[in-house]
C-alpha cells in the first residue's frame, strides 16, 4: 500500500487573462498618475556587486535582525535578485538549486521536490518556507505546495536560505532548513513595465506592473501575471501535467516619519494544474480516472508596523490572513489561516541585545474526500501560540554568542521547547569560524492525526484501515553544526559548514491492535503512523566566489550527506528509504560574464549523484544520477527594451530528476524567450 499526499493540483482558469488585460490598462493609465522612472535593468549589475559585497549581504532570517552574512553563526546563504536576473529563474526552486546543502529536484511540469540536508521528497517535509514572514507551509501534510508560489521574480530582493535548524526562532517545522523569501519594497519598484514570453515548454508568459507614489513617502506597485505551461515527457498511459495559473497583486509602503514604517500588501491566484498520478494512490484501490486536473485558487492580505526607538532598538507587529483552495480528484481542501506576531529588539547594557516575541495562529481546515480519501473529523480548528527569547552577547576577544529557544503550544502535539546555542569567532577581518547545537520539532499533520482510509475493500472482511493517531509525537532532531568562513582576497571567499544531526521519534506506519466494529461486525486492522524509526546523518557544504577580472564571476558549490535511518518497528510504508532519497554527492559551477553592448551570459552546470532508493517504489529502487547544463543570455538593446533567451537541459533531450517510474516525467530539453518594456 502506498498513501502519497504529493504537491499536485488543478483546477480551471477564470479571469486570469482578464487579469493582465487590467494590469494593461493601468500601465496605460499611467502617465496620469506620479511616477518615478523605471528602474535600470539588471545587465551590468555584477560590474557594481563585488565579491566582497556578496559576502557581506545583510542578512535577517538568523536572528530575526539585519548582520552581515560573513558573520553569521549558521549555514545560511543568498540569493540576491542579481543572481536570479542573470540566471533567468523562472520560480523559486529554480533560484537556489545551487545553494549548497539545498537539493531541488523538478518531478512534473509543476511539482518541485525541495529538500536541506536529506529526507527529499515532493512534500518539503522538514523545511519552513517563508514569504516577507508569512508561512507556505501547510497543516493538511508536511510540507509546501510549490505549484502555487507563483511569484514576479523581479520583485524578489533576495532569498534567504539557512541550512539546519531554525526553530529557536522561527517555531516548529523548521528542522532541517528555512527558505525566506523577501520581496523588494514598493518604493525600489517604480515605474511601469510589460513582459512576455514563449518558448518549447512554457507556452505563454504575460506579465505587467506599475509603481508609483502617491505622496508624503507613500509608494505603491500592482501588477498581474499570467503563465500557460505545456506538458512535459509523462509516463504512458499517465495523465499530461499542463498547467496554467493567473496571478494579480498589490503593495504599499508607507514611510510615515523617521520612526514608522507600514506595509501592506496582498494577492490572489487562480489556476488549473495537470497531474502524472492521483495526489492518493492505495495499491489495490481504484483511484480517479485521467485526465487528472486540479483547480487551485487563493489569495493572501499582510500588513506590517514597524516603529523605531533607536539606533538599536525597535519593534515589529506583523498580521496576515491566507486562504487556499484546492479541488483535487481525491478530495477538496479549503485552508484558512490567520496569524499575528510581534517582535521586540532591545539593548542590555552595551555588549549584549534582547530579541523576544510573540505569535498567535489560528487555521480552519475543511477537507472532503471524494472516493478513496477521507479524514475524520472532516472540519478542523487548530491553534498555536508561541513566544521566543534570544539573546546576543559580545565576549572579549572578537567572540559572539547567541542562546535562544521556542515556547510553543499547538493542538498536534501540545507543547514543544526548541532552544538553540550558537557561537562565532572573528579570527581576523575576514576569517570566521562558528558553532550550534540546535533542537527542533516537526508537529504531526492532519494526515498523521486524522486520516481515516480503507486500505482495503471496505466491504471486506477484515478491512485494514488506515486511522489517525492522536498520540503521534512530534519527530525530533538535535543537531550540531561548524562552519567557516574566509575570504583571503577581495576577490574571493570561501565558505565550509559541516553538520551531524540525531533524529528520534520518525513517523513509521504500524499495525496497531486489531478490534471489532460493533456497527458492522467487521474486524478492522488499524494502520497507524507511530513514532518508530531513529537515524542519524552526516554532511559537509561548501562554496566558494572567486572573480578572476571585474567581469566575470565564478561560483562552484558541493554539498555530500550520509543519512542513516533504523526502523524500530514493520515500517510498512518504507519511510526507512528516505535514507537514500537526497543524492550523497552534488556539485554545481555557475558563471556570469558582463559583455560589451550591455550583453550579459550565464552558464550553470549541475552534477548529481544517483537516488539510491525512494519509499514511493516497493524495493526502494531509486533514480540515476545525471548532469545538466543551462544557459541564459541577457541584451539590454535599448533603454526601455530587454530581450533573454535561455536554453535548459542541454545536455540530454530529457532526463529523469526525482520521483517513482509512475508519478514524475521526464524533464525535456527547452526554450525559452522573453521581452521586457520598460515605460
């Protein structure tokens, strides 16, 4: 028996080209209104982002506060809108495939596998993935549908990516990593502009934006985008996985004196994905008949106050509201969430600072099986509340250290502490050598609390069920980390972080007590998932810049990880196989050229060893290794005109990256050209 809960999804476009029609006649409309000029464009940015620089991007995701990268005390990593411009990402599992540590693998034409330091799969299970501090992360499984994160990339200040642990801050599910994605403010967006797109794949690409700015610092952008994505090589006898989605939205960014900033901003998709194989599959169950498709919409509100005391002191109050709708062929899933948090930055004395706060979080989940899939109790209501503290204290001797933890209740798993210590020492202006020892949590889902499926005919005698479980723990990690980071020339810098991380209490599916249905006299042979599988994994990262001339960069990244996991009981889902799941061994070369005539070049070169083995399949067999090779080719012809083309997969017509013979395509070798206006 196999049960997937997988990040697939579709459901029919309504008003999504209207949407783009809109965003037209706004852009139309704007020489009516007060607008800053239009950006420059991105060709040429290397020529103005040194290597130095680079390593000494500011970065907030590790203390919930602006330091420079090279002195951070974690495994992070950016990705700056630079780097996603010259490599043409279309999305974001595309902008950091070559952060190390980080394993992206593209399974359908609209479903990803993200993983950091193992245990990939299509769901994301044990990453946090954040948008401007608002969680995609959702309770019905462990992980992120990547299909709806549909972004303007150009809006995308950077990615912030730290490797391991970040739950001392961040609160639960934030195990092995957390993905923050930080968009630009309204104000560094003005202007107005058109973009479109076609290629092999990609069929169709329209977008539009304008920015403006209203007065008394308040500077707004809107925009609309709309996408229509062929099918890729799909299994025989499979059904095609096309996909097209429409997306409009919205921010302002008030600056409302030197002390107050808000913001709020907003959007909402619509869209119809294809599917290679049902979200449910029970072996021996008839699923949904092909083609599969799968309606997705939603929409999202957030605001944020940030009001300002000091040089070294402020606090932050943050609300949204997220609603996501997905009518699949195996059920309907309706999720709303609401959330609010607040944070306080605080000096004590002159060597140390405070960070503390609070969050609350309510979500209404409203799931409908349609045949084979069920849970039981259909509607729920779960609560979080949370609070943190962190403490930063500078030692003598250019020592730094940071001692943190996460109080949190939730309805999964009650109450969970995650504390975190971590150290750094400048060994000199440009060297770094830091430390943690980090605890977190991954709370159950309503899949592991409250599923309720017939593994077996229901008319049966007996009938295996598979049945939530009420004490299902949360799943554990104690992890240890050492890094270092030098950079012995201006034009080159280097970065190591090794890692050894402990994991207790892994779900396991189990047979639990056989009893009696006293409405049916059937006997029942319950599955349950229970906390049964221990490991252990070992890894090591690397990256390294190096500029050999002021135009052209180079950067290679390596990442190797050893994963080890001991099932304690039948493991009759085979989650023992995650083991071998992430490729031991990946490399990654990326070069970018700055060329005369404003022409900019990008080559990005991948190497992955094999997946070993894969709990989709019943003998755990794996996927091959492979290489791959992407280019992408950026002229500014004139002030207001951008043409790219970018060419992926060149290396093989297709090839396989992740997912069992079944379930994933085979990602074709493609084309792709776009066109920027700028008004």
């Amino acid at each position: 028996m196999t049960l997937s809960a997988s990040t697939r999804g579709h459901k029919p476009v309504t008003g999504a080209l209207r949407a783009v029609f809109v965003a037209g006649a706004l852009v139309a409309a704007a020489p009516g209104l007060r607008a800053q000029p239009a950006a420059s464009g991105q060709v040429g940015a290397l020529k103005r982002l040194s290597i130095e620089q680079l390593a000494n991007v500011e970065v907030t995701s590790v203390t919930r506060g602006p330091q420079p990268l090279s002195r951070s005390a974690a495994a992070v990593a950016v990705v700056t809108s630079q780097q996603i411009a010259s490599s043409g990402a279309m999305n974001v599992p595309e902008a950091i495939r070559y952060v190390p540590g980080i394993n992206v693998a593209q399974v359908t034409a609209s479903e990803w596998a993200v993983s950091s330091r193992g245990f990939a799969s299509a769901n994301s299970p044990d990453l946090l993935v954040l948008s401007d501090g608002r969680s995609i992360y959702t309770p019905l499984y462990s992980g992120v549908f990547w299909d709806v994160q549909d972004y303007f990339m150009q809006d995308i200040d950077r990615i912030e990516v730290i490797r391991g642990p970040g739950a001392a801050l961040w609160g639960s599910n934030a195990v092995n990593g957390v993905i923050n994605i930080i968009s630009k403010s309204a104000a560094d967006t003005q202007g107005a502009w058109l973009a479109a797109g076609a290629g092999s794949d990609e069929r169709a690409l329209a977008a539009a934006q304008y920015g403006g700015e209203t007065g008394d610092q308040l500077y707004y952008r809107v925009f609309a985008k709309y996408q229509d994505h062929g099918a890729l090589d799909y299994p025989a006898g499979a059904s095609p996985d096309d996909w097209r989605l429409g997306h409009v939205g919205f921010r302002t960014d008030w600056n409302a004196g030197p002390a107050d900033a808000y913001t709020v901003q907003g959007e909402a998709y619509d869209g119809t994905l294809g599917q290679v194989s049902p979200s449910v599959n029970i072996i021996g169950r008839p699923g949904p008949a092909n083609p599969l498709r799968v309606g997705v919409s939603g929409g999202n509100v957030l605001g944020r106050w940030r009001h300002t005391m000091s040089d070294d002191s402020d606090f932050e109050l943050r609300v949204y509201y997220d609603y996501t709708h997905r009518n699949d062929p195996t059920f309907i899933d309706d999720l709303g969430t609401l959330d609010i948090d607040f944070q306080e930055h605080l000096p004590l004395g002159s060597a140390q600072a405070v960070t503390w706060g609070l969050t609350g979080r309510t979500q209404d989940d409203r799931n409908r099986g349609r045949g084979i899939f069920a849970l039981n109790p259909p509607d729920s209501r779960d609560n979080a509340a949370s609070g943190f503290v962190q403490d930063e204290v500078s030692l003598p001797h250019s020592v730094r250290l940071t001692l943190g933890t996460k109080f949190e209740h939730n309805d999964f798993s009650g109450f969970e502490v995650q504390p975190s210590l971590r150290a750094a020492w400048d060994l000199s202006a440009t060297g770094t050598v830091w430390g943690a020892v980090s605890r977190a949590v991954r709370v159950p889902t309503r899949l592991e609390r409250d599923i309720d499926v017939a593994a077996t005919d229901p008319a049966g005698n007996p009938v295996v069920l598979l049945l939530g479980n009420r004490n299902f723990r949360a799943e554990e990690v104690l992890a240890f980390e050492l890094g270092y980071r030098w950079q012995p020339l201006t034009n080159l810098s280097l970065d190591v972080a090794a890692f050894r991380n402990r994991y207790t209490g892994l779900a396991s599916l189990e047979l639990g007590t056989p009893f009696l249905d006293a409405a049916t006299g059937r006997t029942i042979l319950p599955l349950l998932n229970e906390n049964q599988i221990d490991g252990h994994s070992t890894g090591l990262e690397g990256l390294a810049m190096y500029s050999p001339v002021g135009w052209w960069r180079l950067s290679v990244d390596y990442s190797y990880i050893d994963m080890q996991l001991t099932p304690l009981g039948a493991d009759y889902n085979r989650d023992r196989f995650f083991a071998g799941s992430t490729p031991r061994n990946q490399v990654g070369l990326q070069s970018y050229f700055d060329l005369p005539h404003d022409v900019e070049l990008y080559a990005g070169l991948r190497e992955l060893s094999a997946i070993r083995t894969l709990p989709e399949v019943v003998d755990g067999t794996g996927d091959p290794g492979y290489q791959e090779l992407d280019l992408n080719a950026t002229w500014r012809a004139t002030a207001h005109l951008t043409l790219s083309l970018e060419a992926r997969s060149l290396l093989h017509a297709d090839h396989v990256e992740f997912g069992g013979p079944d379930e994933r395509s085979a990602i074709d070798r493609s084309v792709f050209g776009r066109m920027k206006w700028e008004l």
